[in-house]
C-alpha cells in the first residue's frame, strides 16, 4: 500500500513540481536534450494552458512551477473519472493533465531525437507542491533560481543556462 497522498488539483493555483529520470540518468546533460524539453512545454501549451512562472533543467530532474489553464474543449471530453461532475473532473485532471503532456512529449521527443535506448525516461511518479500563499511561492521560486548551485553546476544563479524565470508571471 502507498503511502503517497493523493494528488491535490485544481484550477487558479500555482504548483511546484518536480520530475525526475528513471535512476537519475542524466538525460538533459547535452544542451540539445534540454531544447526538446523547452519545445516539449510549446507543444504542451498548445492543447493544455498553463501558466509557466519559473523552471530549471538539471541533468536528471527538472522543477518547474506551473499554473494549470482552462484544457481546451478536446481534453474535457475526455473520459471523466467514475461519478465526477464535468466541472470537478477538470479541476481535478487539470494539474496531472497537463504534466503528464509535458512529460509525454518530452520522453517521444527525446526517444525520437536522440535516440535513447532505455525502457523508460521518467521516474513513475512527480511530484507536486500546491502552493499555499505568497511567501510559499517566493520560497520555491528562490529554490529554482538556486537549484543549480545546489548541485554544483554553477557558481550564481546567472551563471546557469537552463533556468528560466519569467518577470511577469501574473500577468
């Protein structure tokens, strides 16, 4: 039995999240990897909208945080879980919707494009933090900007290509 809790979704909050590879390869340690997952998040905004307010590439795990959207009209359709309300479904599959996506995407875009020879990309499960006010966001928004330090892979958080920190995310 897991003793993971259930996934918390819903519309009009932010959420941490973090993926992982499968043992920790390091898939995105080439900067052409690291492009297919920025491609990979286009491509996902394109069917699930979705807020993108700070992420960071590492090697192994990327952490993102992220504001689920309204999904357009073709993913509501989708086969609601057994008694939900068409609302409350899309609350619910809103947040997993639209990682899932990402990381759908960016493991068909890295098995095509470089030619990865692994059963699989991803660890089994990502985590996700709902964001619970202000000081919350700004805490894990710092946690993105220095994650790179944290694990040596530069000196200041300027230093780092592959972490992105949008100026408006708000707007």
């Amino acid at each position: 039995m897991s003793h993971i809790p259930e996934r918390w979704d819903g519309l009009d909050f932010w959420y941490f999240v973090t993926v992982v590879t499968h043992r920790r390869q390091p898939v995105f340690a080439g900067e052409s990897a690291c492009t297919i997952l920025q491609k990979a998040f286009h491509e996902a905004y394109h069917h699930y909208p979705f807020r993108l307010a700070a992420l960071v590439i590492l090697p192994d795990h990327w952490h993102a945080l992220i504001r689920p959207g309204n999904p357009k009209p073709a993913v509501a359709k989708s086969q609601p879980p057994t008694g939900a309300q068409p609302e409350a479904e899309e609350r619910a599959r809103s947040t997993r919707v639209v990682i899932e996506q990402v990381v759908g995407a960016v493991k068909r875009n890295v098995l095509r494009d470089l030619q990865v020879k692994c059963p699989s990309i991803w660890q089994t499960r990502f985590l996700d933090h709902r964001i619970r006010n202000e000081e919350d966001f700004l805490h894990h928004l710092e946690y993105i900007r220095n994650n790179p330090l944290k694990h040596g892979y530069a000196a200041t958080p300027d230093q780092y290509r592959w972490c992105f920190i949008h100026q408006r995310p708000f707007e």
